[in-house]
C-alpha cells in the first residue's frame, strides 16, 4: 500500500515540475515596433486609412500579446483579435484600420500593446495624422457614414497612391538631404 502512494506523490511532483515548466506567460520579452512615431501625409474627412506596424521580438522568450487598447474607438484591430503572440527572433505584422470620419485636425494617437515585456507592463505605438475637412462644405458625422456605406458596396480601387495611402515619414527623413548631388 505504501508503494502506491509513494508511486502518486511522484507522479504528481514530476506533472507539477512539468506545468511550472510550460508556463510562458510569466517569462518576460522586449519587443521592437519598426517605424513607431510615423507621421502620416494628410487625409480628407470620412476617407479610410490601413495601417500596418512590424512588430519583432527581440528576446529569448516568446511574446504573448494579451490586450491592444487604442486611443479612439477611430481604430479597430486588423484581424479583430487582440491576443496573439511571436516567436522568439520572429516578427509579425499588426494591421489597424483607421477611420477619419471621427477627427478633424491634427490627431495623435497611441495603441497600446499589453504583454510578457520585461520592464513595463505595455508597449506603446505612436502616430499622427492631419485630418482635413472638405473646403467647400464640412459633412456632419451622419453624412460622412453615409458616403462610407456607399463606398464599402462599390467597386475597390485596388492601386496603390490614392491620397489616403501615400505612406509616412520619420523625424529623421526630416534631417537628411533629399536633393541629388551633381
């Protein structure tokens, strides 16, 4: 009878080492946002902006994501899923779909990223956007939605350079020489 219950306690003690072993939620990461701080070109009232962000794990544990909060309900997830993770060294691309219809003006907005990061509890990325008004007549909310709900049932313009996707720049462009050296 005894070597039954020693045979459980070890039994037991090795599911235990196991479990403890297999939890990676506890072990910490760092994570890099490739071009964070973007500043994108400007976009009429109403229009619909994509927006994609690299992120990349850079350390030696895999990076759980369990939450994505955004500054203005203007912002929805991608895949509409706010739990993901990356493998360690791996990188994967966030992709956020921004709606204009709900700013006028300069707009800076923040996301930010919970999960297993090493020094804090979240991870921020940052943007910003002029949104402009229409010049001869500001559309009301209602009225922008309206347009929006005739777009998503017409035909989709699939080429890149529409006004609304001409991309972003960093500070640091700012600061180099643009012009050709003769």
């Amino acid at each position: 009878m005894k070597y039954n219950y020693i045979n459980y306690i070890w039994v037991a003690g090795i599911i235990f080492l196991l479990s403890s072993c297999l939890d990676i939620s506890n072990r910490k990461t760092t994570m890099k946002v490739e071009d964070n701080e973007r500043h994108y070109y400007a976009v009429l009232a109403g229009q619909q902006k994509d927006l994609s962000f690299k992120l990349i794990n850079t350390g030696k544990n895999p990076l759980m994501i369990t939450d994505i909060i955004t500054s203005c309900g203007c912002l929805k997830v991608g895949d509409g899923n706010g739990k993901f993770s990356v493998p360690p060294g791996k990188e994967r691309i966030l992709t956020l779909s921004y709606n204009s219809a709900k700013n006028v003006g300069y707009v800076k907005h923040y996301i930010a990223l919970y999960g297993n990061f090493e020094k804090l509890p979240y991870q921020e990325i940052v943007f910003d956007i002029h949104v402009v008004p229409n010049a001869l007549y500001t559309q009301d909310y209602e009225e922008l939605y309206a347009d929006e709900i005739k777009r998503e049932g017409g035909l989709k313009n699939l080429v890149e350079g529409q006004e609304n996707n001409k991309g972003y720049y960093l500070d640091e462009d700012m600061h180099k020489n643009i012009l050709p050296k003769e």
